[in-house]
C-alpha cells in the first residue's frame, strides 16, 4: 500500500518550494508591503514587479512561474489553482511575517480573488499596495502574438485566454495606481516604490 501525502504536507511542501524559488530577499523592514500587480495577460505585471523588485529589494511571486514550479504538466483547472494560490498565499504570509515586503504578479483580476490579500496584508501590519496595470488592447494583442511567435514569454497565456479573462475583470475596491505600460511609466513607479518602503 502506498502512503499519501496529508494536505497538511502537501502544502507544506509546496509552500517551502516556492520560498526556496523566491531566493535571497533584501534586508527586513520594520512596516513590509504586499504589493498587488492586477491586471491582464501581456498588460505588463512581470516588467512592472521586475521593476519594483530593483527598486525595493522586495521579493517577486509570479504566478506563471511558480505553475511551473508545481506542476509539470499544467492544466489550469479550479482545483490546480486553488492548490497554486492556497501555498502562494501561505508564502505571502511568511514572508510579511518575516519583515520581508512582498510582490505578487498575478492577474488577480477579480475582488474576491483579492480580498485574501487584503486580509494577509492586515493581518501582519504591512502596506497594501496595489497596482493596475493596463495596455491599450492594440497593444496588448500584439505583445500575444509575438509571445507565440518568440515563445521567450514565461507566460503560457495565449489570445484564447485574453479573451477569456477579460470578461472577469472587476473594478478595484481600494485605493490604488495605474499603470499604463504604453506609456512613461517612471513617475508612477516610483511613487509606488515610495509607497512599498514608507519613503
């Protein structure tokens, strides 16, 4: 008979996997922040965080990578992705309880997919930063297309699931940024890093 994996441990493992994935993380800050990245496949989220990342020194959980990371053959079903966010949410918490500011690259397009976030980020005293990153859909359609054609993306989303996920969309309830990728963004990324350090 072979022995199963309780939940328990099964989180567990898999919550350790993505801290080791995360790496090395800046000095502890006495008030961390979570900053929350919204926004749709091709809008910009994983420049933005990279971004961030130099700025802040803060730690960077993207969401296509650490689906990769879990899961060698990907399926994108509700139960793939309620284990996925359940252990990337699990890390959040470690890691603000740490005093390590946190990133999250993630569509996150739905309120009550971030609502847990805005719990997490209560819960440990950190700063709720959150920002909406958009493109014009012009843009955006041609920022897929050539994902299919370059395959350097470390997105698996294509045209098919843009179009799917755009119906999902809901406005978000907190105070927050835009960013428009087509455009200048370095005054809007620096007054978000300002806000990620208490600056």
């Amino acid at each position: 008979m072979i022995a199963t994996q309780s939940p328990l441990a099964a989180r567990q493992r898999d919550v350790a996997s993505i801290l080791q994935h995360a790496g090395p993380h800046a000095p502890r800050r006495k008030r961390p922040a979570l900053a929350v990245l919204v926004g749709l496949p091709a809008s910009g989220k994983s420049r933005i965080a990279e971004e961030l990342r130099s700025r802040t020194g803060a730690a960077v959980l993207e969401s296509d990578e650490l689906r990769r990371l879990l899961f060698t053959r990907r399926t994108y079903s509700p139960q793939e992705s309620q284990r996925l966010f359940a252990a990337v949410h699990a890390a959040i918490e470690q890691l603000l309880a740490a005093r390590v500011s946190v990133i999250l690259d993630a569509t996150n397009l739905a309120e009550a997919e971030r609502a847990p976030l805005y719990e997490i980020a209560e819960r440990q005293g950190a700063r709720l930063v959150l920002a909406n990153v958009t493109a014009p859909e012009r843009i955006v359609r041609r920022r897929l297309a050539r994902r299919d054609t370059a395959g350097v993306s470390r997105s698996e989303a294509d045209l098919r699931v843009y179009e799917r996920m755009r119906s999902r969309v809901e406005a978000i309830a907190q105070p927050h940024h835009v960013v428009d990728t087509s455009q200048e963004i370095d005054s809007v990324l620096a007054a978000i890093a300002k806000e990620m350090t208490g600056g």
